[in-house]
C-alpha cells in the first residue's frame, strides 16, 4: 500500500470509528483534584466480612461495558471486573502478562500469537481464543464503543474491507483453538503490548452483549435487551472481582472472585460510593466512610505532608496530617503520564489573541499559587515521563525554544504582538473561557483574565458541566475551554494525536481536540504538524530507526503548536493519595491507581 492509501485509511477509520467520546473517555480527566481516589484495602484473618470503601467520581459512560467505559471513573470498576491479555502492573508503564501465559511476534512485528491461561469467567464458563475474538470485534465495530480507532487505527489491526460497519466482514483476529490467538496488524505498531493492557481490550464471554455488534442496537437505534443487560446488570469479565450492584449515581459493589486465575482477593468486596462534589467527598472521608481518598486543593496544606522520602520511581511516599478529624493518614505522590492544556478554537480565536495567552500563562505561577505545588508545569504536551530522552530533554528545548517568556507573565509581549495585529483600547477583542465546573479551574481562569486584560482582551468565563463542555466542544460551540489527558498507552503519539489537525475538526466523528487546526485555512505550522504526525503513522515499528523518525516528528509537532497556539500546556498532573493505616495497598505507578487491581490490597479494621 502506498503511502498516501495508508494516510487515507487512516483518516478514514478515526472519522468513522467510535473515538465520538474519546476527549471525555479514557484520556480526559475532570475534577478538582486529579487524584479520582479509587483504592485502599481489605481482608482479614476473622471471619467478618471487608469490604473496601471508596468514593468515585459519576461513571459517565452509564455502566461497564469495557468497549464502553472509557471514562477513568467506570474504567476504575472495569479494571476490577475485567483482565485482558496483558496488564499495567499496580498501574505502572511497562506492561505485563496477565491473560496471556506467552506470546510470539514476527520478524516484521505484524502478527502476534498468544498462548492464553487456563482462567475462568464468573459465569463459570472458561476464558477461550473466541471470546477475545468476539470481544476485539465488539471494540471495532460495535455501535457502543468509544475505542474503535484503539483497534483499527492506533494498533492497526487488519480489517479487510475497510468498511466500519456492524456486519461479517473479517478482522484480523484468530482463534486457531481454544487457547491460542493470533492478531494480524496491518503494519508494526511500536506499542502493542501496552495497547492490549488497556481495559477495552479485555475479554468477556462469547455473545454476551449479542451474537453480532449489529445486534446490540434495535432497528430504531436503542439498545436491545441482550446489550442492556451486559451493560448494566451482567457485565461478566475474568476479573478478581465479580459484579454485584449498582444504583446509578449512588453507588457500585463487586464481590471477591474466588475462581480468580490470579492471586485470589484478600478482601471480599469493593464498594464505591459515588461523590462528584470534591468537598462532601471530603467530608466523606474524613467520617472514616472511605478507607482511600484525595483532598482537594482548597482542604490541602503542604505542611502537614511529614516524614517524606523519594523512591526510585519518583514517587514521594509519607505522612499526612493531621486532617481535620485530627488523624495522621499515610501519603503518596507519584507523577502521572498526563497534560492539562487550554484550547483555542482556531475559527474563533484568531493567532494573536492566541499568542497572547501564551504570554500572560505562567505555568510556574499556576503550579505554586494555585496547585500548591501539587503539579508540575507543563510546556510541551508530551508529559515529561515519556518525553524523547527524558525529563533533561524536555528542560532544555523549553529553555532553548519556547518563544513565550516561560515563568513570567509577560503582559509586554502580549500587547505587542496584538498592537502589531492592529488591536488597542479602541479595538479589543473578546471571547469565552469555558471551563468543567472546578474551583481551582475557576481561579486559574480568573488569572488569566485579569492578565489579558491590558493587553486589549475581554475574556470572559462560564462553567459547564463536564459531559456538557465535552459535547459543545465536538459540536464546535466553544472558544476556548480546559480539559486534560491521561495516557490511554505511555507514548508521544498518545498525546499528539490530540493536535493532528484532522483530528481537531469540530462536527465530525472521532475529534480529539476541538480547535480547527487547519481546517478553514491551512497554515504552515498546521501543515509541519499533520506531515509530521503522518510521519509517525508510518514509521510504527519497534525498531532504533524508526524510532528516530519518530523522535524527531514529535519535536517538529510540538514546535508547530507553540507556533499556531492551539493548546496552551497548563501543568502535568500528579496523583496524590491518602489513606488509613489500616489499609495496606502496593505503591501505584505512572498509569494511576484506575489502572491498578485491587486484589493484592488488604484491609485490617
């Protein structure tokens, strides 16, 4: 295939796969405090029952489909109900076997075959090559899911056809028996098997949601009976916890399973209330209602962390305290593979006013004054974790290239370059800041506006719930607004598809970034960047050569986003946890805790 085909293909597949919901899924993340505390422990040596007591955030993706739920709150349930063929340890970068007992790839990196554990489903049926089948089918064509492009244009597995429908038409997955699979990638995909760690990959019994992904919808679109139970009352996985309830809203239970094909659960259940407001969460907590929790940025006090120390993945274990209800509970820091950024409509914001807010955005400022130091600032949209070269790389082209006055608000620079586009008193420009509804976006969003201000821009600012913002953005009826991404897979390309132009195009299916980059009007640096990001498309492999093609295109896209402003990067998040000391959970890593099982956690009460 050409190289021209394979761009058109790929294009063809994100416009119309099921990525309508991406932003807000697996990659956004919304709230006052990025940590979404999801963990803590159980199991005792007494007969008595424990139960692990969390709070989550609303699951937004309304039950736990994992070709569905991509949204952290229900992929943290998910990932308790569900195993695929591979895993992020404790969610940490490097991905691990979990399904699969062993697997082989060819010399070019385009077929894998696993070999599968002998594992059991909570219906008692066993795990078989089929059922991944069917469940990679329903990632690629079933009208429910949000991951579509996951399967078809990130991993690239074959679809002979290329029709996106609903119907018969193969994909490149294989049962050659019951225990073996093989997967055929359309080219070699430097990620793979981080790819297959992610929850929408995991398997679940053969027919479950439907004997087709065509039959999960009625003829006049509603889900069908058959889809309605798999999502909402039987989501059966392979998981270490099996499904008990859950009252939309309120609250979600599962119970240990004890034919796990993994280390069996020490706790006999989970339970997670469900708390969107960060504050009554924090009260919650500090009722001793939840054994594992954040505290918002308004209730947190550096001060209090004690006794801290540094491991070797970065992360600050300690204390903290005491909280109000006058404990001292044990602390954890870890740095989180993510971006917070503001978006420009490109078709309402014109260059200038973009570069001006570039100038009066002083990453530093936001991090110390407004986040306490609880995240870092960010200049590239790459997180500095899975930067090219790392955390001293990333130093230095923000110290040797960044045109926008890093650490300072540069009100001077702002007013030049709108003067120069003919602005002043007599000729201000104004538009809408949208933000999710947060206190802390709140006050951010204030800083800003008063730093635009003399340089001849009106902004002004509206909340909107979370859901809400996500549509509006996709509809194209934002200006500019705040979200952020947390890794779906540890790599650049992750996170600048976000900026590939094509992906920014408001009003159509898969948009990933809702600025317009190029659409009306192709500029150079929105054409350096789409080049550059197909460059990367085309040089996938897991090889030192391509590689560095890729390393290089990276640059370039960054680059050509500092040039056009169409993401201003805001901070890399940090996930910080609290919990009671009698709970014991293994440290978490760069993933987060959604991505981290629970069925090594203890509790002791």
């Amino acid at each position: 295939m050409t190289e021209n085909n394979e761009l058109s293909r790929r294009r063809f597949l994100v416009a119309t796969g099921g990525a309508a919901g991406a932003a807000a899924l697996a990659g956004c993340a919304g709230g006052d405090s990025t940590p979404t505390p999801t963990e803590g422990g159980g199991g005792t040596e007494t007969p008595d029952p424990t139960v692990l007591q969390l709070i989550n955030a609303t699951n937004g993706s309304g039950g736990f489909d994992p070709v569905k739920s991509g949204d952290t709150a229900s992929g943290t349930v998910v990932q308790q109900l569900y195993d695929g063929l591979m895993n992020y340890p404790n969610g940490e970068t490097n991905p691990t076997q979990m399904l699969a007992e062993g697997f082989e790839t060819s010399d070019d990196f385009t077929t894998y075959t696993f070999t599968l554990k002998d594992a059991t489903f909570h219906d008692g049926s066993s795990v078989t090559a089929e059922d991944f089948v069917y469940s990679f089918r329903r990632l690629a064509f079933s009208p429910n899911s949000v991951r579509t492009y996951f399967i078809l244009d990130s991993l690239g597995v074959l679809q002979e056809g290329g029709t996106g429908d609903y119907g018969e038409e193969p994909l490149g997955v294989y049962a050659e028996d019951e225990s073996t699979l093989r997967i055929e990638l359309g080219q070699a995909f430097h990620d793979t098997l981080s790819m297959l760690a992610y929850s929408s990959f995991a398997a679940h019994p053969k027919g479950i949601a439907g004997d087709q992904p065509g039959d999960e919808q009625t003829s006049d679109g509603n889900p069908s009976e058959s889809y309605r139970e798999f999502l909402e009352s039987n989501p059966v996985g392979a998981g270490p916890f099996q499904f008990d309830s859950w009252e939309k809203g309120t609250s979600v239970e599962v119970s240990r399973f004890d034919d796990y094909h993994g280390e069996t659960a020490s706790l006999d259940g989970v339970h997670w209330e469900v708390i969107e407001d960060d504050q009554a969460a924090y009260q919650y907590a500090m009722n001793q209602n939840a054994d594992w929790f954040g505290i918002p940025t308004a209730n947190y006090d550096q001060s209090k962390v004690q006794d801290a120390s540094t491991d070797e993945a970065g992360r600050t274990v300690g204390q903290y305290g005491p909280l109000q209800n006058d404990m001292t509970v044990n602390y954890l820091k870890v740095p989180e593979v993510s971006t917070y950024y503001f978006g420009l409509n490109t078709a309402a914001v014109p260059k200038p006013v973009r570069q001006a807010v570039a100038y009066v955005t002083n990453q530093e400022q936001l991090s110390s004054q407004v986040f306490k130091n609880r995240q870092s600032p960010a200049y590239h949209l790459t997180p500095p974790l899975v930067y090219p070269e790392g955390k001293s790389a990333y130093d230095q082209h923000v110290e040797e290239a960044y045109p926008y006055s890093a650490g300072e608000v540069d009100v001077e620079g702002a007013q030049q370059v709108m003067e120069e586009a003919g602005y002043g008193e007599d000729n201000r420009f104004s538009f809408t800041f949208t933000h999710y509804e947060s206190q802390t976006w709140s006050e951010i969003a204030q800083i800003i506006q008063q730093s635009l201000s003399p340089a001849y821009i009106d902004m002004e600012i509206e909340q909107a719930q979370f859901g809400t913002l996500l549509n509006r953005g996709r509809e194209g009826n934002l200006e500019a607004y705040t979200l952020g991404w947390i890794a779906d897979w540890p790599a650049p390309d992750n996170f600048l598809q976000l900026i590939y132009p094509p992906n920014t195009y408001t009003g159509q299916t898969g948009v990933l970034g809702y600025v317009n980059w190029g659409r009306d009007e192709a500029t150079e640096a929105s054409q350096r960047a789409a080049e550059a990001f197909e460059r990367v498309q085309n040089n996938l492999a897991p090889t030192d050569e391509a590689q560095q093609v890729r390393d290089e295109a990276y640059l370039e896209i960054e680059e050509a986003n500092w040039e056009d402003v169409v993401f201003v990067n805001t901070f890399h998040g940090a996930t910080e946890a609290f919990w009671y000391d009698y709970v014991d959970r293994p440290k978490f890593g760069a993933m987060g805790p959604s991505r981290q099982k629970l069925n090594t956690t203890t509790k002791d009460r």
